[in-house]
C-alpha cells in the first residue's frame, strides 16, 4: 500500500490550489455568485493555460491524458476554494460522454476545442420536478428526415448563456432506457435558455427546446440509447464531485477548529468546552473517511476495476459529510456563521448543491443496493458451481 | 389527567383564528402574514404591520397576562401562548419582546415615571423596542457585556457597542444592558436602561443574514441618558435579564410553524408521483414522514410540558430548554429532508416563477441554520440541561 501522491501529482495539486488562490479567492467568488456567466474568466483563462481544461481529454485529442487521480487531485482544490468554473461540466463529464460515444468526426469537431477551452459543452440531463433516473427524462426527441426535433425542458444547465453547446438527453422511446444525447447548439432557433434563481447562486439555466432541429451528426452513438454511456461518465464524475466536497468541507472545518482555538466565551476559547470540541472531532473522523473514499475510487479507476460501486459510496458519503461539516462550522462560529460577510455560509449552501444536483443521495442508495445485490448473487452463484 | 385546553381557552383559539381570517382578507395582509417564511414580517417594519399591531390592541390582546391597574385583564399566561400559537401558524408577528420583557419588567421594577410613560403605549402598540443585550464579546457568555455606561450629571454616559440587535434600524426605544460596575462579578455590575433609539451618538450599521434577513450592528459614543431611564435598581440588570426570559417560556417557541410545515409536506407528498407511483407509495418517503411525524409530535408533547409547568406558577427553565433544543434541530431536519424529497428543484430560489412551495424550502433550509444559534445555542442549552435539570458538575 502507498497513500502518497507522486511527485508530480503533488504539483499538480500545489498549481492548482496556486491558480484558486490568485484566481478564486472568495472575493471573487462573492462578487461572481448570482450574476452571469457565474464564473470568473481570468480564473478559466488561467485554467486553460495550465492545460487543465484538458486535463483527462486523451493526448491524441488535444488533452494531457491525466487519470482518475489527478482529477480528484484537482477537484479537491476547486471544492477547497469553492473555484467555480465550466471545468466540471465541460472537461470531465461532456469529454467523457463524447470520447466513450462520439464518432470521429465529433470527437474531432468537439474535443480538441474543449481541451483547448475554446469551447464549452453543458449538459442537459436534469427536467423539471425530476429526479435522476433515466425515466425521469422526458424531453423527447423525434426522428425526422435529417436528425431530430427536440422538445421539452432541461433545468440545471450549467453555464448555458456561454456554451457553445450543450449534450440534452432525450427519449426516443417508452423503453426507460430509449434515452440518446444530442449535441445541440444553444443558439438553434426554439432554444431559450432562462437563468435559475438558485441555492448556492451558481450559474444554472432552464433550457427550453420547442421543436428544435437537432441534425443527424449531432447525434452521439450514432443516435443510438446511450444509458449506461451516460452512467459510465457519471460515475466517473462522481469521483470529481466527491472530492470537491471533500476539499471543501476540509476547508470549512479548518476555518471552524481555528476559529475555535481564537474565540473566547466564559473566560476560555470555545475549542475548550467538550460540545465544541468533540463536534469537531467527529466532523474529522468523517473528513478523514471520505477522504479514503475518494482516493480509493480514483485509484480503482486508474487501475480499471470496476470502480462504479466505491464511486458510489464515495459521493453518497462525502456529500452527506460535507452538508454535515458546513452545518457544524456555522454553529461553532454562533451568530457570526449566520452573516452573509462570514464565510461558513458559502461552504452551506455550495454543499447542499453538491448533494442534490448530480445523482442526490436516493438515486446513489439504489444504484449501491443493485451493485452490492448484484455482487452478493455472483458470489453465491460462483458458490454454488465450486 | 387532561391535554386538551379548558373550554374558555379553546374559544380564545376559535377567537384569534376568526381575527386572522378576517386580517387576512385585508388588501396589506401579505406583509403581515407570510406563512412561507414563519414569521418574517416581524422583522421589518411597514406600515401593515403597525395596523396589524394596533389592531391587535383594540382587541385587547396586548398585555392580557398584565395587571389590571395596567390596562391588562389577569389572564393566564397560557392566553399569550395560544395567542402566539395562532400568529405563527399564519407567519403574523409574535408579541413578545414589548408586552412581555419590556412591559412585564417594568410592570415588576419600574420606576412609577417608566410605567405611565411605557405601559400605554405597549399595551397601544404605538412603540415599538430593540433589544440591546448581546455584544460581539459575549453571546453565550451574555454576563461578560462590557458596553460602559458611567455617571455623568443626573444621568449616564454609554460607550461601546452592541451586536445582533433585530430591529434597531425602525425600533423606537432600546432596552440596553450596560456595564455600571467593573470591580465585582461579571453578573453584578450589569444594569438596565431604556434610550430613545434616535439619541445623538448612536449608530446602527445593516447585517445581512443567510435567511435574508437584516439584523444590526450598533455602535453607541457618548449617548447620553437621564438616570430616569434606569431601569429598577443599579447593577440588578441580570437578575431582571433572567427573569424576563423566564416570562417569555411561555411565549417564545410556537410550536404550529412546525405542524403548519408538516402539512405541506404532506399535501406535496400527497400530489405528487415518482416512476408512475405517487410518493405517499415509496416506502422510503413513507418512513421518512413517518419518522417527521412522530418527531413533531414529541416536540409537541415536550412543550406541553413547558406550557404546563409555567401555568402551575412554575419556572420551567430545564423543560423550555428540553423544547428549544429538540424543536430546533427538528425544524432543520425538517427543511432538509423535504428538500431531499423534492430533489434539486427544491434548490431553487424563491425568485424562480416556478419554485416548489414559492422557494419555502430553500429558505427554510438556510434560515433554520439560525435556530440552533439565536436565543441561547444548543450547547447552551445541553449545559442547562445537564446543570440545572441533572445537577451535573459541569465545569466552564
Ligand atoms: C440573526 C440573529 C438575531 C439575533 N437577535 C438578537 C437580538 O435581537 N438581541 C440580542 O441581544 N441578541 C441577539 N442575537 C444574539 C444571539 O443570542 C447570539 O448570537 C447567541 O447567543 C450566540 O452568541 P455568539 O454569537 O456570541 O456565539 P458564541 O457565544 O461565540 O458561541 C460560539 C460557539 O461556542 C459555543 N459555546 C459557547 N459557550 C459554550 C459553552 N460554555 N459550552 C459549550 N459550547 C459553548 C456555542 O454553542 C457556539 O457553538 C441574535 C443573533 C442572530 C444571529
């Protein structure tokens, strides 16, 4: 066993956490939040010249081809830094869907652009009122001579107003899995895109389609049902979105244990009564928890196992604990972690996103309780035979 | 053994309830009653909720615990209670502060001069007060204020300043504690005093809270007061801070906001379908409000008990603290899971046309984070608990 980053990943981390500081402090998150496009450009820029943007984008198409590991790595420091950008969306999930489904045209067309962050690509998958299973899509796409006509609406699109293109999944059958992607640009006539009015005021967008025309060669897999595609990059992003809460929820618990150690109440810092001490204690057993987590799931993932199941656990865990650990550092700090111009609010409201908006603690319960039913008959089928 | 109300009681509630509705079909009711935001409307100041308060004191509902040489009726604390209860339930401001730690006080310690110059216009809803107890230095800790306030002709001089104090920025009097003796205990020098919120030198900056609300700074230089606006005697400040509080168990923690949340629960829950199954029909959800309901119930029963020990005369300091600390945690777990169930839409901001519950639930989810923290924190209340209610030697 060897829990050390290497040499390199180490400096991937130090840039990275570098680029947030000078780029991301919470200054700018604070005059960023709420308005539009909800990140900051010197910030991306600076990503983009890092080579980030195409940080897991294989080599062949424009990317550093980095693994699993390094995108946990840097996650982590943009969850530490509360560092909002396209990177998640467009880096990692819409590269994933278009590498593992896009024909080579596509990958051409899209993938060096996204690596060189001259484009950026959302996603569509979340609707109205729906939660995360396949079944709650119901944007529909109909076949048509030339590609598809897209109808219905997409809430949650990140960065809409400035992506060159979003992948919508859409239903083309009853079937639950009779879902594809299609590559549809945000300015086609009968798309309107809207902005959400949101929790964490991040850049979200409704996205309306009313019979947009998608062509044929946007279609990714060739048009075909794409479900388990679109999980496989998912749960790869689980792994980028567990450790953002990680960093982050590390973050707001140092700024809670130091705030402990300086704040005085009955003659004594806090950190000196039990209540407080111990909620902070237990806070770093979770912190510590998830954190394995997470760098086990990006080490399976590395190594090519079957990772979908610690991805799972990994996200499931650390987004519960990052909600936990911003709820604490708010209560230790009293009435000061109730002020907008305090800190521990930001972590509260950016971890309850966290949680809800890609794949929410139901969705991941289920698709755990499948792997670990599913696992557990193997084995006693393996049982059986030997 | 009875937990109903007595038969006088339940047409008191039949009476308010009655009001309100009436109240509520009035053209300015939505600044007064925001069911959506608990009780929000208390927290600034229109023009609707002064006629709300002085209609409120037509009716004779401000000051009904209060002697009668007071203009009040003797009536049972339990009336203010079921009062309150009712406000909450339809997110009407609470009465509270001016009838009961301003008015009760002064009512018991008062000079003559403060109770013809107060009383009338508490029991008119025509003042309205701040409290100035906290400071950025003691919380918890209130005993340890340090705001001086020191002898200066016939009256005194207050240098320091205050923090956390709810609507100082449209209050008119300021119920101030301030430190009168540095040599002895922290809780025997604290005296208190009544200060026209407009008296040179003082200055209320804006904080803006995570439940949108604003609360206040405030800084106070040289303001100067005549010593006829010491309340009771010099440097029994704390005991009459205590004894306030001990007024308003009574009236302090409605638990309808509570019950009036659980419903709508139930009515989403009720109305909406997940797969093609309605959610009353998905075990998880089905345990989930299950789970709620039980919990609300006990919250229930654990002010009951508050109710109870205080109309027997008693005190119930560790009961109230028993309530405060379960009743909160379970407003925040409350908020938390209805926003699971309604998944991310119910991150959406109020200000979203289409928001579930018009935002409810993502305010609920932020402004909840305040409960365990305002008016004593929950540690604060677990040492009471374990001090007072177990005789623990707890140590700080
Ligand atoms: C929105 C808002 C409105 C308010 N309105 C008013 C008002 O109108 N008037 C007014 O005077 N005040 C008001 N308050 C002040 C409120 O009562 C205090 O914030 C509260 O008592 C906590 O004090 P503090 O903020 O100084 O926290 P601290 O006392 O600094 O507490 C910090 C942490 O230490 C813990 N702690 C402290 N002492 C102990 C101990 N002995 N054992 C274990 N843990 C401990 C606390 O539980 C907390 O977690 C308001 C506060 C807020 C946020």
């Amino acid at each position: 066993m060897d829990l050390i980053f290497s040499e390199e990943q180490q400096m991937l981390r130090d840039m990275t956490r570098r680029l947030c500081e000078d780029f991301a402090p919470l200054t700018v998150l604070r005059q960023l939040e709420g308005t539009e496009p909800g990140y900051s450009d010197d910030f991306w820029k600076a990503l983009i010249d890092a080579g980030m943007s195409g940080l897991t984008i294989a080599d062949k198409d424009g990317g550093l081809g980095l693994g699993a590991t390094e995108m946990m790595i840097v996650h982590e420091e943009f969850g530490r830094a509360l560092a909002f950008s396209p990177h998640f969306v467009s880096s990692v999930l819409a590269a994933h869907l278009i590498s593992t489904t896009g024909n080579t045209a596509q990958r051409q067309r899209w993938l060096p652009s996204i690596a060189s962050g001259q484009s950026i690509v959302s996603i569509g998958s979340l609707e109205p009122q729906g939660g995360h299973e396949l079944s709650d899509i119901q944007c529909s796409a109909k076949r048509t001579a030339t590609g598809y006509r897209l109808s219905g609406t997409k809430h949650f699109v990140a960065y809409a107003a400035r992506a060159h293109a979003a992948v919508i999944l859409a239903r083309v059958g009853t079937a639950t899995d009779d879902v594809i992607a299609l590559l549809v640009d945000l300015k086609s006539p009968g798309v309107s895109i809207q902005y959400q009015p949101n929790h964490a005021r991040e850049a979200v967008y409704q996205v309306t389609l009313r019979d947009v025309d998608v062509s044929i060669e946007d279609a990714l897999k060739d048009g075909q049902p794409m479900a388990t595609e679109w999980q496989d990059a998912m749960y790869s992003g689980l792994i980028a979105l567990a450790a953002q809460a990680v960093g982050g929820a590390e973050r707001a618990h140092a700024m809670a244990v130091e705030y402990a150690k300086v704040r005085e109440a009955f003659g004594k810092p806090i950190g000196s009564f039990q209540a407080v001490a111990h909620s902070l204690a237990d806070v770093a057993v979770d912190i510590e928890g998830c954190r394995m987590l997470v760098r086990q799931a990006a080490w399976a993932k590395d190594r090519g196992y079957d990772f979908h199941r610690v991805a799972a656990i990994a996200k499931l865990q650390a987004c519960e604990m990052y909600r936990r650990t911003a709820g604490v550092t708010i209560q230790v700090h009293g009435g000061i972690g109730f002020t907008n111009d305090a800190d521990p609010q930001l972590f509260f409201r950016r971890a309850k996103h966290l949680q809800l908006l890609h794949w929410d603690s139901d969705y991941l319960e289920e698709r755990i309780i499948e792997m670990v039913l599913q696992e557990t008959s193997e084995l006693s089928a393996h049982g059986a035979n030997g | 053994m009875d937990f109903d109300f007595s038969a006088d009681e339940k047409r008191f509630i039949e009476e308010v309830r009655a009001f309100l509705r009436e109240q509520a079909l009035l053209p300015d009711a939505a600044d007064v009653m925001a069911p959506n935001r608990d009780s929000d409307s208390m927290l600034s100041d229109t023009p609707a909720r002064r006629r709300f308060n002085r209609e409120m004191a037509k009716r004779g509902y401000l000051g009904m615990s209060w002697p009668k040489e007071y203009g009040g009726s003797e009536k049972s604390g339990i009336y203010e209670y079921l009062l309150n209860e009712e406000l909450a339930r339809v997110g009407a401001p609470l009465i509270g502060k001016g009838i009961g730690i301003v008015g009760k006080t002064l009512i018991r310690h008062g000079s003559d001069k403060l109770k013809t110059e107060f009383l009338p216009q508490i029991r008119n809803a025509e003042i309205e007060f701040a409290l100035g107890y906290s400071e950025p230095g003691a919380g918890s800790d209130l005993a340890s204020l340090k705001l001086k306030a020191e002898r200066s002709g016939d009256g005194w001089l207050f240098n320091g300043q205050k923090i956390w104090n709810t609507s100082a920025h449209f209050a008119d009097w300021y119920w101030l504690a301030a430190r009168t003796d540095t040599q002895v205990a922290k809780h025997k020098g604290i005296s208190l005093f009544l200060v026209p919120m407009n008296q040179k030198g003082i200055t209320v900056s804006a904080i803006h809270t995570l439940g949108e609300h604003r609360t206040n700074h405030v800084f106070l230089d040289n303001v100067w007061v005549h010593d006829d606006y010491r309340v009771g005697e010099l440097n029994k400040g704390w005991t009459y801070i205590s004894e306030a509080l001990d007024f308003e168990r009574f009236t302090i923690y409605p638990f309808s906001p509570l019950e009036a949340k659980l419903e709508q629960m139930w009515t989403h829950v009720k109305s909406t379908q997940r797969n093609g199954k309605p959610l009353t029909a998905v075990p998880e959800i089905r345990r989930q409000m299950a789970r709620l309901v039980a919990q609300v119930e006990t919250a229930k029963m654990l002010q009951r008990s508050v109710i109870f020990s205080a109309s027997q005369g008693g005190v119930p300091t560790v009961e109230a603290s028993m309530c405060k600390l379960y009743t909160t945690a379970l407003s925040q777990r409350l908020a938390n899971t209805m926003i699971d169930i309604l998944g991310a839409d119910g991150l959406l901001h109020k200000s979203w046309p289409d928001a579930p519950d018009g935002g409810k639930w993502e305010w609920l989810y932020r402004s909840s984070a305040l409960e365990t923290i305002g008016a004593g924190t929950s540690e604060i209340q677990k040492n009471i608990i374990a001090r007072r209610g177990l005789g623990l030697p707890l140590t700080n």
